[in-house]
C-alpha cells in the first residue's frame, strides 16, 4: 500500500475571493490538476485523465485548461505550462506548475 498524499489548500483561496473570481468550472479544474501535484508545484496529468476526473470528455476539459492558463488574479497568472524536456534535450509532453498564489501546496 503506498502512502497518501495531500494537497494542502490555504483558507484565504476562499476568504481572498479568489474561488468566486475563478469560479466553480475553473476552480474544479485547479483542484485536479492540483492533485498530480509535486513538491515544486510541477503537475503531469494528461487532459483525459483530467476529463475524466471532471466527468467531461478531454475537448471540454482542454477548454476549462485553457480558461485556467488565461486566467489572471491581479494580472499575474496562477497556473502556467511548461514543455518539459527528454533524456535527449527534446521538448517532451506538456505540464502544469500551480503557483504559490493559489494557496495549493502539497505535503
């Protein structure tokens, strides 16, 4: 059996407002991307495991991915993705980094 892991969310997500700006779409879509998430805030999850996740199919779940990465709070984004790199130096799949301004941590 393999250990849990939790992902740790600040109360001031909610108090700051920040879950009402995103709203329930966006937010859900935070939370599982979230919960591929590592010590550095780096998440892989591919867009069908977060459609399914969801319970959408992986075209609308790339639509809320999409909304989540242009989505700014105070103009600074709270998710960005990255291209990771192979073994040989060439861009790999894409992944996800939350940023600290969500409230998201993981331990």
């Amino acid at each position: 059996m393999s250990a849990d892991i939790y992902v740790r969310l600040s109360v001031n997500a909610a108090k700051s407002g920040l879950i009402a700006e995103m709203g329930a779409d966006l937010w859900a879509t935070l939370t599982v991307i979230a919960s591929f998430m590592d010590g550095d805030g780096r998440c892989y999850p591919t867009q069908a495991s977060v459609g399914r996740l969801l319970g959408v199919n992986r075209q609308t779940a790339n639509k809320y991915v999409q909304r989540l990465l242009a989505f700014r709070r105070d103009g600074a984004p709270i998710i960005v993705a990255e291209r990771a790199r192979d073994n040989n130096g060439r861009f790999d799949r894409l992944h996800y980094r939350i940023l600290p301004s969500t409230g998201y941590s993981i331990f």
